[in-house]
C-alpha cells in the first residue's frame, strides 16, 4: 500500500475535483427533465432541452463519473479502506450514484425519442436521490461512524 506516494493528495484532488462535477450534473441534469417535461414535443423549448441534455451527460457528466471512479479506485487501493465498515456503506452509495448516472441516460434518451413517459413530479422526486446519496458518503468519508 501506498504505492502513490508523492502522487496521493494530486489523486485526491482530482478526485474531489471529478466528484464535484458528477454531482452537479446528478443534481441538474433531472431539474432539465422536470423542464424539459412541461415542454410541448417538438417545440422549440423542447429541442433545446434536448441539446442542453445531451451536452451535460456527455460532456461533463459521463467524463467526471469516469474520473471519479479511476481515481478513487486508486486511492482505495492506496489506503486499504475496503476492510472498514464505512467503506462499504460509502460504496453502496456510490453504486447507487452510479445507477442513477445511468437511469438518467436512459432517460435522457427516451426525451431524445420524444418518448418521456414521466412527469414533471417524477423527475422532481428523483432529484433528490442524488443528494440523499451524496449525503450518506460524505458522512460515511468524513465522520466515519463504524
């Protein structure tokens, strides 16, 4: 272990740095659906929505999920954490962003399609998914409770 020497805070900053990234796209990409829903099919506001999608997932939030994994799996091994209880619960959350990341992919491209079945209530619920998340692993990183 350890095997990051003098390279350890430069991972971790780029870490924190991916994660902050991730997090506002988790946290505004469902607030573009909850707009985007209200929005006629085919309108202006619609196709808009769709461009703003689009580049938020792509360009920002699949990179950042990325480079929040590569460089947190780097630290993991870095430090040996996987053996405390803490972890494991930091991971189930992480898991759980990571599913989230991906259901909003699908449902980005069903408002792609024009075949968003969901409504404005629905995505404003789901927002608060990511920050329940983010809440229970920074507690989990930070107080480290068990």
């Amino acid at each position: 272990m350890n095997f990051l020497g003098d390279w350890y805070l430069w991972i971790k900053a780029l870490h924190v740095i991916a994660i902050i990234a991730w997090m506002a796209g988790l946290l505004y990409l469902p607030r573009l659906f909850v707009y985007h829903a209200q929005a006629e099919v085919g309108s202006p506001q619609s196709e808009l929505f769709k461009v703003m999608e689009r580049r938020l997932f792509r360009a920002i939030m699949n990179p950042a999920m990325i480079a929040a994994w590569v460089f947190g799996l780097l630290l993991m091994a870095d430090i040996g954490a996987w053996s405390d209880a803490w972890f494991h619960v930091k991971g189930l959350g992480i898991l759980g962003l990571t599913h989230m990341h991906h259901l909003m992919g699908r449902w980005r491209k069903a408002f792609e399609r024009d075949e968003n079945q969901k409504s404005q209530r629905y995505f404003r619920m789901m927002n608060e998914v990511p920050t329940v998340l983010m809440i229970v692993i920074v507690i989990m990183v930070i107080v480290k409770p068990f």
